[in-house]
C-alpha cells in the first residue's frame, strides 16, 4: 500500500495536471505558500462557498451576509490584540538553518505518540479480534495509559508555558523531548522569538507610522466594526449572525502541505451575537450544527472529530477545531469559538463609539457575547480534492485515477459528448448542451476516443457522461454514464434534466 506521503504527492500532481490549482507565479519558479486555482478549482471553490452561503445565511432567517474591505483602519489590530498578541513563537535549528513554529514541533512531538497509541490499538484489535473493545483498551492497558499520561504532561507543559509567555520554558521542552531538526538531524535550536504574523504595508505616499496599514489576518474584524452597521439597517434582533467570505493574509512561518497552510487564503466566518450569558448554549448548538454541515457531504463520519482548545487564543473563553482526517494526519479544518466581549469592548474603548445592543425583551442595554463559525475555504477544498482521488483497477485490466466529489460541489455536473464528429452528432449534443447548460455547468468534448473522454471526466470528477450516438438521433436517446458505478444506461433526453438535478440538488443534502 502508498504511503500518505505518496497519496499526497498524488493529489498535488492530480491537482495541477486536471487544472485544479496551481503553484503561483510558477514561470519564475513559484512563491512559498501562494496557490493560484484554474478552471476547474474555480468551480469547486464557488460550489463550497455557496455550500457554506446557503446553509449559513440563506437558510437562516437571523444570519446575514457583509462583504468588507481587506484594508482596515490601522487601529482595527491594536483593539483586536492583533498587534500585541498575534505572535507564533519560532525557533531556528543552528545547523540546518531552518525555521520552525516551536509548537508544532512539540505538537509532532506528541502525534508521534499518537501514532503509537494507534498501532497498539490496530494490534489489540488484531488479537482480541470482534471482542475487541477500543475503548476499554485505551482506559485500561497499561503501555497506552503510559504514552498518554506523557501526552498529557507536554501540553500541560507546552501550554501553560506558551500562555504565560516563558519562551526559555519552551525552549527546554523541545531539548528535553530531545526533538531533533527533520533537516541536520541535530538539537543544536537557538532561543524561542515571538514572530507577528501580519503582513504589513503602507497606505499612500507619506511613509510615517500613521499610514502603516495590515493585510488583514481574519474576516471577523471586519464584521465587528460593522457590527452596528449592519444591526440598524438589516434590523437585526439577537440572537442574529453575520457572514463573509473573503481573503485573509498571515505570514506563517512554516508554510506546507500544499494549500493547508497558506500565506494568502480564504476564510468562510460567521460572528452570532447573543445575550451575555447564553453563549455557551450557542457555542454548543454551533458545534454540533457544522459537525452536521461536514458530516452532509457524506465523506464519512470517521473522518472528522473535534479537538478542544486547552491553550486559548487571547479573545476566548472556549473553543474547538473540527479536524479532519488528511492524508497527512488529523488536522484543524475550522474553529468554532466562544470570543465573548472582547472584540466589540475593544472596538468601543479604541473607537470611542458605543457599541451597545438594547435589548427590548428585558429592557437593558449591554455589549453583545460572540460565538464565531470560522473554516477555512482552501483547508475545505483540500479536503474534498485528497478524500475524492481515487485510483482503481478496472475489471478489464485498465486503471483510472477519478476523483468521486459529492455532485453538489463537482465542478462540471454533466459532459456532453458525441460519440463521433459527422452525421449530426455534434449539433445534437449542442442542443441538449444548450438545454442544460444554464441550470448545470456542463462540458461539451468531441475530441478523442469515448473511451479517452470517459477517463478525462473521471479524473475531473464529473458525475454524468451523456453520449449521443446514431440511436440519438432516431429516437432521442442518449447514453447516460455514471462516474462512480461506470454503469451506462439508456435514457431519454427529456428526462436529463431531472435526473441530474436530483442528483446535484444543494436541497438533498443541507439538513
Ligand atoms: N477568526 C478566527 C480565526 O481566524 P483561526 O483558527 O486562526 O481562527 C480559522 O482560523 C480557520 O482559517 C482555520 O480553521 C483554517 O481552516 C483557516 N486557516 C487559518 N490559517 C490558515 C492558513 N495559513 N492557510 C489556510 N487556511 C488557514
């Protein structure tokens, strides 16, 4: 069997090959951490978004959508902790030169125990067989109960001391766990900095201080300012949410696994302002509510579980990832985070400006609580692309590479493709494209073998392949072919429509 290593690579070269995305600015050799998506990863991106949009706004009478500028005013990250607080702590290995997140180090520290734990489970379960109760095992065995009491004593280690700011602190925990560079293989690390990770540029001509300007590193700021904006004008009661999709820019140190960590990428946030004191109810029905929005697409229970926050971001008073079992392990796809006050405080006592909701069901006045949805769009988009290729041996002796995305997010729903270039093939399989084409995204294809056109499709993620053949045009039927079963069947054009819809329908699948 591949490694995940190998499956990853795959994914990447799959990713490019099928015009999914590609490296930025590849013809002068790339820059780190910057993707660009093609046609293809267009499509999907937007099919995510509006995934997300439909559930999150549409389908919610008391959320709706704000689309605010990149470009805030300078003291937006002063209020929001940004500029004091939005540090990474780094550490250089002498050798080798390169630089690491101190954390994630101690953190792969910690996966490799894991893994551990993970093989004396597949063990166990290999000689307990059906009686094998997981569970049990983990509470109970006492190499397991080892590694994990020693898991338990780095994050206490690693969090009290990266709360309390004591870098020499974590700098000891990475020599005592004698972690070594991946790259000189050596534990010869510098001290521990704290590194801000905004991008920082300048706004007009005049280069003083007062025009430095942040890309900014999270959506959310942007809805907090406009928090009473948009209260007034949508005439918003809480408990109410707001929305935004858009680009978010962090100059992470280690920048790797192709588009999971970026510098430049996309956020999906939603802010739900509720009544101090109800935000842990609310907190609770977020998780469980986007638990359930993965969970929808069907790529398998299994593959997501939650991970509390034990150390919390400066803005929080509880929070969860939902990771995501990638090829390279389980790892964060979204946050959900109980922020309280804090931001919508800050913005009042840097602002000046009264940022107060009355609430006319108890008569009183007070500073909204938040709990927040944030996903990463890019982190969704490489969950779909790795959980969807697929390479299979075929009965016949050949292979196909395929990637079975739910229909709801493929990029082409349907390829429309004659079977040859005469005898009126091609006109017909332009009207039934144009017959389609403005409800579904569609490919017309004439060029190569049907067999050729097939694979092509498969490896796009197509899941309709409608062929027009002689019989087409004496009884107008086609040839409908199913990516994931490869079944063909006959079927008139009439009823194409409806058979991919019910197929693609968003409505099937939101809850
Ligand atoms: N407003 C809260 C916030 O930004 P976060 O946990 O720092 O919280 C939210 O980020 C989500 O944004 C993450 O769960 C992840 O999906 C995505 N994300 C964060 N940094 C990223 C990066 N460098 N590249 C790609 N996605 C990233």
């Amino acid at each position: 069997m591949a490694n995940y290593e190998d499956i990853f690579k795959k994914v990447v070269s799959h990713a490019k090959e099928y015009g999914y995305v590609f490296q930025s600015s590849e013809i002068y050799d790339g820059l780190a951490a910057a993707y660009d998506y093609g046609p293809f990863g267009v499509e999907l991106k937007n099919n995510i978004k509006n995934y997300w949009w439909k559930s999150m706004v549409n389908m919610h009478e008391n959320i709706v959508g704000l689309d605010s500028a990149i470009f805030m005013h300078p003291t937006t990250w002063r209020a929001s902790g940004h500029l004091d607080a939005f540090n990474d702590p780094l550490i250089d290995n002498k050798d080798s030169k390169k630089r690491y997140r101190a954390d994630v180090l101690i953190e792969n520290h910690i996966s490799k125990i894991e893994a551990k734990i993970e093989k004396d489970c597949v063990k166990a379960a290999k000689r307990f067989g059906d009686d094998f109760n997981r569970e049990e095992f983990v509470s109970t065995n006492g190499r397991v109960l080892e590694r994990q009491k020693k898991i338990d004593e780095i994050n206490e280690k690693m969090n009290s001391s990266l709360s309390s700011g004591n870098l020499e602190a974590v700098k000891s925990l990475v020599e005592e766990l004698d972690i070594k560079c991946p790259v000189s293989g050596t534990n010869n690390w510098t001290d521990v900095r704290q590194f801000n990770l905004m991008f920082k540029t300048q706004m007009g001509s005049t280069a003083d201080a007062s025009s430095d300007l942040y890309l900014r590193p999270e959506t959310a700021q942007g809805i907090f300012v406009n928090f009473l904006n948009v209260q007034k004008t949508a005439r918003m009661k809480i408990p109410f949410g707001i929305a935004q999709i858009g680009k978010a820019f962090r100059n992470e140190i280690v920048a790797r696994q192709f588009i999971f960590r970026m510098r430049e990428f996309e956020q999906m946030e939603m802010q739900f302002f509720v009544r101090p004191g109800e935000e842990m109810k609310w907190y609770e029905y977020w998780k469980e509510f986007r638990m359930k929005w993965h969970q929808s697409l069907g790529i398998g229970e299994d593959n997501y579980r939650f991970h509390d926050h034990e150390a919390l971001a400066h803005y929080a008073n509880a929070a969860t990832d939902i990771e995501f079992k990638f090829p390279f392990g389980f790892k964060e796809l979204e946050g959900i985070h109980s922020r309280t006050d804090f931001d919508l405080k800050a913005h009042q006592e840097f602002s000046g400006k009264k940022i107060q909701y009355f609430d006319a069901e108890i008569n009183e006045s007070y500073v909204p609580y938040v709990v927040e949805t944030s996903i990463g769009l890019d982190r969704m988009f490489l969950t779909i692309l790795s959980n969807s290729f697929r390479e299979e041996e075929l009965e016949n002796g050949d292979s196909r590479a395929m990637l079975k995305i739910p229909a709801v997010l493929a990029p082409l729903k349907a390829a429309i493709l004659p079977l040859t270039k005469k005898d009126g093939m091609p006109e017909k399989a332009r009207e039934i494209m144009k017959s389609l084409q403005t409800d579904f995204n569609c490919q017309y294809e004439e060029k190569d073998s049907i067999g050729k056109r097939y694979r092509r499709q498969d490896a796009i993620g197509t899941p309709f392949c409608i062929t027009v053949d002689h019989q087409t045009l004496e009884d107008n039927t086609v040839t409908l072919r199913d990516r994931d079963s490869m079944n063909q069947e006959r079927c008139s054009v009439e009823k194409l429509h409806s058979i991919i819809s019910e197929k693609v329908n968003i409505a099937k699948y939101l809850f």
